[in-house]
C-alpha cells in the first residue's frame, strides 16, 4: 500500500525528538538534584580509581603504566577511560530499561499504543542517553581540567567526539537484545547489574589490558567499550588521528553494521514470545 503523502524529514524527526524530551524531563531534568549529581558524580566515581593508583604507584607517572600503554600518567590514562566507560555504562542502563522503565512508571500502556514502530522509540530512548550522558562528559572533562592536571591533546577533541558517536550507535544493538529479553522475564536489575559488572572487570577502564589474563583480553577486545577506550586514549593522549584506529574503528563499525539489525529482530521476536505467553503486560 503506497502512503497517502511523502513524510518530511522533520515528520520522521518530531517522534524521536518527542521521546527524547520526555525521558530527559520524566527522569532527569524534573528532579534538581538529579542534575546536580550529574556534575559532583564524576569526582565520586573517578577519585577511588585515582587514590588506588597512586598509593600503588607512588606517584602520577609510572615507567610501568608506560611501557604497557605508551601512556605515563595515571590520572588522564584513568580519566579518558573512566569517560568511555560511564557513557557505555549510562547507554546500557537506559537503552536495555527503555520499556522496563514505563512499566515501572505506569506508562507503559501508553507508550506501547503510541503509533510509532518500536525503532523510532529506541532512537528517542538512544537520543536521550547521549544529551544526559554529555553533562557526565562535561563533569570529568572538568575534573580533568581543575583537578588532574590532565594531559590531553585537545585538538583531537573532534576525533574523540567522533568515536564515542560511533560507540553510542554499537551499543545501541546491546540495548534492543537486553530490552527484547526484559520484556519476557523481567528480572531487569539482576541481568543488567550482572552485565555491569562483567563489563566492570574485563574493559580496561583503570588498568592497562594487558594486564588481564590472555583469554580475557581476547573476550574483552570483541566489546565496542574496549575498543572505544583504547582508540580514545591513542587519539586524546598520544595525539593519533582517528584514522590511524582502523582496528578499533572496525570492530565499532561491525558492530553498527550487525548488531543493530540483529538486536531489532531479537526484540520483535521477544515481543511475540511475550504476547503468546500473555506476560507483555505484566510488571
């Protein structure tokens, strides 16, 4: 059936951009204090790290750190990589509770009558997530700045900018996969801190990777996260351009090119799962 008139770009927009504003109003922007800790957070999530290091360095340049990473000093090697990891870790809260959430909230009829297919709603979820994940970008990058003395090549900001675009886009797929699975079992918390935690451990955040076990550095360099830290440290702190991260930048591009697809077929195949067992409904 052909439709009654072409859509205008700003028609496929206003649905995205709707989602977006509502979950950035209903779950951050309502809540003052929300925003606050969106800029004192980052001195409580990175100063642990950064302690830990020093007391075992004796110091913030290590001939260690350096021979590992080509990197020596510790507070904007952790600095750069504690940034990549809050924003996947921010991405995959939200994406993978995009519709666990409504269920909590009580919208979720609502937002599941809405006439808009399912893509257009992550894509919403997925704009919210990089505006409330940037302010926490905004925080570190500022302890960086006033507190660490960071190192940075600052010119290679757009290059970094351009990388963590690309790691917002590859977890997307991890965040349809999680949420197809939420709408069947609803174990939200279990699954995601589990995921957390894993992710914790095996993506070099705070420590080198060469430092994991070998078998868990080659699980840990097939995740976008590792991928995006290492290419973001070579580009904002060795200076490298981006396009010197073919590896890194391949394996983001992989991701974007098959995960998302394949996520999107996970869900839709879960939703049918849920709405023969009778649970979509169900909190």
């Amino acid at each position: 059936m052909q439709p009654i008139r072409d859509i205008s770009v700003r028609e496929h927009l206003y649905p995205v951009l709707s989602i977006a504003k509502y979950e950035l109003i209903v779950s951050n922007l309502r809540y003052p204090l929300r925003i606050v800790t969106r800029f004192v957070g980052p001195l409580l999530w990175i100063f642990p790290f950064l302690l830990f290091g020093k007391a075992v360095l004796g110091g913030t340049d290590s001939a260690t750190l350096y021979e590992l990473t080509g990197i020596s000093h510790m507070p904007t090697f952790i600095l750069v990589g504690t940034i990549i990891t809050s924003i996947s870790f921010n991405m995959l809260w939200l994406m993978s509770f995009a519709i666990r959430l409504e269920s909590f909230r009580g919208t979720f009829e609502s937002i599941y009558s809405c006439p808009i297919n399912k893509f257009t709603f992550f894509m919403g979820k997925l704009l919210a997530s990089v505006a409330w994940s940037s302010m926490y970008v905004v925080g570190l990058l500022a302890v960086g700045i006033f507190f660490l003395d960071a190192q940075l090549v600052w010119s290679r900001l757009p290059d970094m900018i351009l990388d963590i675009g690309l790691l917002f886009l590859a977890m997307y797929g991890f965040g349809l996969t999680i949420s197809g699975f939420l709408l069947v079992y609803k174990e939200s918390h279990t699954l995601i801190h589990f995921l957390d935690g894993l992710f914790s451990l095996i993506v070099p955040m705070a420590y080198p990777l060469a430092v994991l076990p070998l078998p868990l550095q080659k699980v840990s360099l097939m995740l976008p996260m590792t991928r995006s830290v290492l290419s973001s440290r070579n580009v904002m702190i060795l200076g490298e351009s981006i396009f010197e991260q073919g590896g890194h930048i391949a394996v983001l591009l992989a991701y974007i090119v098959v995960a998302i697809p394949l996520g999107y077929m996970f869900y839709m195949y879960m939703e049918k799962k849920a709405k023969k067992k009778g649970v979509l409904h169900k909190y």
